[in-house]
C-alpha cells in the first residue's frame, strides 16, 4: 500500500459529526507513489485500499485480527464499494478518516466510511463510501453467519442508509 493509515484513539477535538457514537478513526497519509502517473492526484485505487485497510483495522480494534478471523475458519470478503470522490487528493497531505458497520444482517454487513482533510474554513470532505461484506467459510466458500459476539464487538448502527444520503436527499 501506498502511504501510511495510523488508527487515531479518537476523534480530532473538532472533529465532523458521525452518526455512530463509537466510530473508528484513522489518519492517512498517501505518499507520492499513490499518485497518478497521468494525473496530479490519488489513484482512485488508493482510496479502494483506503476502505479495505480501515474495515480491517476497525475489525482489529473490535477483537479480530485476521488470524482470529482464520483460526475461525472464515474471512469478510467485499461484494460491493460504491464511492463518492468529492475533491483531489495529493500526495502528503494528512487526512482523517472515520468508519463504522451501519447493519449486520444474516451473512452481510454494511460498512460506512467518510475521509475529510482539514481546510482553511472547517473539514471538508473527501470522499463519503459505503461497503458491502459478505462473511464466507473458508472451506465451503459460502456465505456464513458471523458469530454473535464479533457481530457485537462491531455494534452496528442499525440504519438503513448511509447518513450523507440523508443530508440532500440524494448522494
């Protein structure tokens, strides 16, 4: 991975407000190599490892690393990322990022993730994502139930849709 993702203990004292009260928070920083060769900015493949690297993170900071994930015999695979890339990004620039599980339901999840970096008149916003998980047995390779307790360590929020689809009505 291109640049470095350091987990924050919580959010910046000035932080935007997120709809979960125990979101995970995280800094990145690309480095230059994340930057397009055609393009003065971030890949856009940076931010897919963005999103993959903090669902991780997030899952260690709840108490499953993925060797506990392994050892379980099962992994959280992607099914489906739709991102909104609201402004450029380059290369050493500092940014915050915040994520959370929105809902659990059977097999899948729903994760959410908003990355801003900070601007001479407040936050703005980088770039708002949602995620689709799917639990899968290693072995099977289908689709299984995540157990309960992982499922509580994650405390999902519980709501239908991502918040910035509230905010205008659209996203």
């Amino acid at each position: 991975m291109s640049g470095c993702i350091t987990m924050l203990p919580a959010a910046p004292p000035d932080a935007p407000d997120v709809p979960h009260t125990d979101a995970f928070w995280a800094n990145i920083v690309p480095d230059d190599c994340s930057t397009s060769p055609a393009v003065d900015h971030v890949s856009n493949i940076e931010y897919v490892r963005w999103l993959d690297r903090l669902g991780q993170m997030h899952l260690e900071h709840c108490g499953w690393s993925r060797d506990d994930l392994v050892s379980a015999g099962a992994m959280w695979f992607v099914a489906r990322h739709e991102i909104d890339y609201r402004l450029e990004v380059r290369g050493g620039e500092t940014l915050v990022a915040s994520t959370w599980v929105r809902s659990v339901r059977k097999v899948k999840s729903w994760r959410d993730v908003m990355v801003w970096r900070p601007g001479l008149e407040g936050w703005e916003l980088v770039c708002t994502a949602t995620t689709l998980w799917v639990h899968v047995d290693l072995e099977s390779r289908r689709s299984t139930r995540p157990p309960a307790d992982m499922v509580t360590a994650m405390a999902p929020l519980g709501a239908e849709a991502p918040p910035w689809t509230h905010a205008s009505g659209r996203r």
